[in-house]
C-alpha cells in the first residue's frame, strides 16, 4: 500500500519570506500524481499545485513551485513571497496513475503553516 | 454551478444513533468519494464510488454504509454512532480521467 508521509507538523514563516514544506512517499508504481491540497480555516480543501510522475520538470503555479525528487521519493513545496493568506494546513498527496485506481487519493498527515507579519 | 455541497454542515448524536451525511455534486462527475479527516492522520477514504450504480470500501469502511442514490447524489450513513466517529467528513468528485478530485466543505461530526 502507498503511504505520504509529511514529517513537519507545523512550520512558520515570515511575510515575504520562502518556506519549503516536505513530504516523502512510498509506493512501488512507477507511473502516479502528487498534489499538494491547501486547507485554510474554512475547511475548503483547495487544490495548489499538481506534479505527474512522469515528468522531470518540476510543476510551478505562481509563488508556488515543487522539487519533485523521483527516486528519492521527495516531493516538496516551496511558497516563495508567502502572503497571511497563505496560512493553511497543507496536506500532500499521492494518486496511483491507470484507471483502476479509480482517482483514489492517499493523504499525508499535513502541516500547519502560520505566517508572520 | 455549486460545485459539490454537503449537508448538514455540523452535526452532533449521541452513541447508538443513526444518520445520513448528503454529498451532491452538479458537475456531472462519474466519480465521487467520502473521507474522513482526523487530527495527525490527514483524510484517510471511506467508500468511493468509481461511477454510478458501484461502489467500493476504501481504507476505513467499517460503521459506514453508502448510496450511490444516482450520478449527482453519493450519500454516507452511519447505522450505530460510536464516539469514534467524532470527524470532519469530505465528499469529493472527479471527471473519469480527471486529475483532479473537487471536495464539499466538509461536515463536522460530534458523537457524544
């Protein structure tokens, strides 16, 4: 069975400042997707950045950018600039590619990550 | 479009006590999902449903009971309520060959 592990229970960073939140994983598939997922206070789980196993180059969405380290099974998040509206529990995630996974998601543990102004 | 919504928003029973968690998602999605989300452990999959009229046991199924009512409406009953079910509830949708899953707001739970 897969597992995500996110070995840092709560993080902070100041305002402008870059944080890097880590996440490792296992799984004997060579073929799969990773999500980083933001959860704010409001519960809304909100999709930040994807990353496809199969690519080399590392996904980037604004501020937002991943080192996806394929054979050590890394794939963290950097926040660069971070905002207040980036405080959130960050969740990382693991999807086995094929249609037989049926799109079922494997979560980390998360991190909470408060921002400092 | 809504999106997925989920009702109730907060809910509290005492033990023994049964309900129904609704998901409804106006996307047309073939796939929909029910997790529960507790301190430390993250979302961890209920029951899924890989398309209309199936359904499946994901990782912690036992307690739980689902409909798949049609292609909108996926719905998650518990028959006997334990304390150990106090949790935020997530239903989630997706497109087939969809990369992403789409979640409700979640439904807050207290079994006392």
């Amino acid at each position: 069975a897969q597992t995500v592990t996110q070995s840092q229970p709560e993080m902070s960073v100041q305002e402008a400042e870059t944080v890097t939140l880590s996440c490792t994983y296992d799984t004997s598939e060579s073929d799969y997707y990773l999500f980083w997922y933001k959860q704010p206070p409001s519960r809304q789980m909100i999709l930040v950045i994807r990353q496809e196993a199969y690519k080399q180059q590392n996904a980037t969405e604004n501020r937002f950018s991943v080192n996806f380290q394929k054979a050590a099974k890394s794939f963290s998040l950097k926040i660069s600039d971070s905002q207040l509206g980036d405080a959130a529990m960050y969740f990382c995630a693991y999807r086995r590619a094929g249609g037989t996974s049926y799109g079922k998601l494997t979560f980390g543990q998360g991190t909470i990550l408060t921002v400092h102004p | 479009n809504a999106g997925v919504t989920q009702t109730p928003k907060f809910q509290v029973l005492k033990t023994g006590q049964s309900m129904t968690l609704q998901c409804a998602q106006d996307m047309n999605h073939n796939s929909m999902y029910w997790y529960r989300q507790d301190p430390g452990m993250g979302l961890r999959l209920i029951y899924y449903s890989a398309s209309e009229g199936t359904t499946d046991k994901g990782e912690v199924p036992n307690g739980y009971n689902v409909s798949r009512l049609n292609k909108r409406e996926f719905s998650l009953r518990l028959e006997s309520a334990a304390p150990s079910q106090t949790s935020v509830y997530f239903c989630a949708s997706r497109t087939s060959g969809g990369n992403e899953q789409f979640f409700g707001p979640g439904t807050r739970l207290t079994v006392l």
